[in-house]
C-alpha cells in the first residue's frame, strides 16, 4: 500500500480534476458489479488458493443523480446510495472477499465519509483502510 500511496501523491492532480472528477460517486453500483462478479461459480475469476480482493479507492461520499437507478425501492429515498453500498460490501466480506479502503482528498472532505468506508472494509480496519490526502 505504502508505492501506491506515494504514487497517488505523485499524480498530477489538475489533469484528476479535469478528466475524472465528477459530481457523483457511485459507490453502491459499484460494490453491486463487484459483487455479481465475484461468484464462486464463475470460473473467470476464482482461483483456489487465491484470496479475491476488491479495492474501493474513492474521494467522495456515495451518491446518485435522481435520474439513475436505484436498483430497487428499498434505495431510492435519500441515502440509498449509502446503503446499497454497505449491504453489497457486507454480502462480499459474508463470501470471504476481502474488502480494502482507500479514501482520497483533503481532511476536510474525507471526514466526512471516514465512518461509512470504515464500515464496507474487512476488519480489522487499521488492516484494510487506508487514506491517501492531498
């Protein structure tokens, strides 16, 4: 974690504003991929022996446009995102996966969602959370 960390310092942050910073994170679509695609059935990523991982890097609180889907009732009120978001991380560390954090930023914005990847990362958190500010 320590060369990634030091490699996202490096970056060239105007370019990471201009070409990839929006005004959404979808954070609960994406635990929701992450998790249809970790099967223990489906051959073109499960590898006995072999730990899954997946790594959520992120620099923003989970949230959606009203416009885009919920994937179900139970997330659309405001939140959803949130909470899609926890049950699909929870379903990935209930199969084993190992779930690691890493929140990007400044201080002031990634105090604001610390909690909530704390609570998707596969504990312990000091192990699997890991903050990169800028």
């Amino acid at each position: 974690p320590a060369e990634f960390l030091e490699y996202l310092y490096r970056c060239d942050r105007s370019k990471y504003i201009k070409e990839l910073m929006g005004d959404r994170t979808r954070t609960g679509m994406a635990f929701k991929i992450a998790d249809e695609k970790f099967s223990k059935q489906n051959p073109d990523n499960h590898r006995p022996g072999i730990d899954d991982v997946v790594l959520m890097l992120t620099d923003g609180e989970p949230n959606k446009g009203w416009s885009e889907s919920s994937f179900g009732n139970k997330y659309i009120p405001k939140g959803g995102e949130k909470l899609l978001a926890k049950d699909r991380a929870d379903n990935l560390k209930d199969r084993g996966i190992t779930v690691v954090g890493l929140a990007v930023g400044p201080e002031s914005r990634i105090s604001r969602f610390r909690a909530d990847i704390q609570s998707w990362v596969t504990t312990p958190v000091s192990k699997y959370y890991y903050e990169a500010k800028t």
